[in-house]
C-alpha cells in the first residue's frame, strides 16, 4: 500500500535540503543539489534505453550510483528543464525504495498510485525551485511585483510563478 506525501511532508524534505545545501537565495542551485547529494547528471538520447521519447527525464540507479538523466531528444527549454530535474529528485526523495534501480512513473498512468505519484513530484519541484519563505521574501523587496520579474528572478516560468502567487494569495502585474 502507498504512504501519501501530504505537502507539508514534502515541504519539509525540501526544507531539509535547502538548509543542508546552503540555498537561501534564488534561483536555487540545482546542481548544489545534484553534487552535494552525489547524484551524476547527464543530458541523453532516452531512446537508446529503448524508451519512449516524450519522457522528458529520470531518474535509476546504475549500482550504487543514482543517475539523473534529461532526454537531449525533447529539447527543453532552460525552465522546463529545471522543472523536469526537480520532478526527478521529488521521486528520488519521496518515492524511491533502497533496492530499486529505476524510477519512472508515466503520466498517462492510469493508477491511482502513479498518478499520485507524479502530483506529489510536482509539488517538490514547485516548492524546490520556488519555497514558500523565498517567494514571500522577493516578492516585499520589489517596488512592483512583476510577474516576469519574479519568474526570471526564480529561472521558472511566468505559468508556474502565477500559479505560485496565487497559491500564496500574493498579487502581481503581469506584463
């Protein structure tokens, strides 16, 4: 049976990380992450795994090395990317077992257990790449809260720092 992550949970794992890696200021270091949990990265044709090529990213195990690998195929752009990494760690942190080799969880999934799965690896990296406390701290230093500004400032999309914002009841401009 499958243990749900609630957010707070979640919050708390990346919390842990952000504090252990240093990483108080945005945009936040993925590769800090990667390097400090000595998690190799690699940009790579997912097809010769024999995989479908609208995976984006993810995340196995060669031995005893945990191995992030971004498909080159998909060609993501900078935020996206970002994205597709902190997905992929919010499976390593939240749903990878010690004997497991890989991880990946398709969205068109259809049970309920991936499904789940993939929101909660979501809401990691949207709270990993934007906390909560670093939002609120960068939204009151601006003069205007610009949308674009803070999206740029975060290196996510201007869709995910709305959905941020409004999450957060913070109002902004969007030019």
């Amino acid at each position: 049976m499958y243990n749900k992550k609630s957010q707070r949970d979640i919050k708390n794992i990346i919390n842990s990380l952000l504090k252990k890696h240093n990483l108080l200021y945005p945009p936040v270091s993925l590769d800090k992450i990667l390097e400090g949990e000595n998690i190799k990265y690699l940009e790579k044709d997912l097809s010769s795994l024999g995989l479908d090529d609208n995976i984006d990213a993810l995340m196995y195990k060669d031995k005893d090395v945990n191995i992030l690998a971004v498909n080159s195929r998909t060609h993501l752009y900078y935020e996206r990317k970002r994205f597709s990494i902190a997905h992929e760690l919010g499976h390593l942190f939240l749903h990878f077992t010690d004997n497991q080799k890989y991880y990946i969880a398709f969205r068109n999934n259809q049970g309920t257990e991936g499904k789940q799965q993939e929101i909660e690896a979501n809401i990691f990296a949207a709270n990993l790449l934007m906390p909560d406390e670093m939002v609120e701290h960068e939204y009151f230093e601006l003069d205007l809260p610009i949308l674009s500004t803070l999206a740029e400032k975060f290196k996510v999309s201007k869709a995910a720092m709305k959905i941020k914002l409004d999450t957060l009841q913070l109002g902004y401009i969007d030019v």
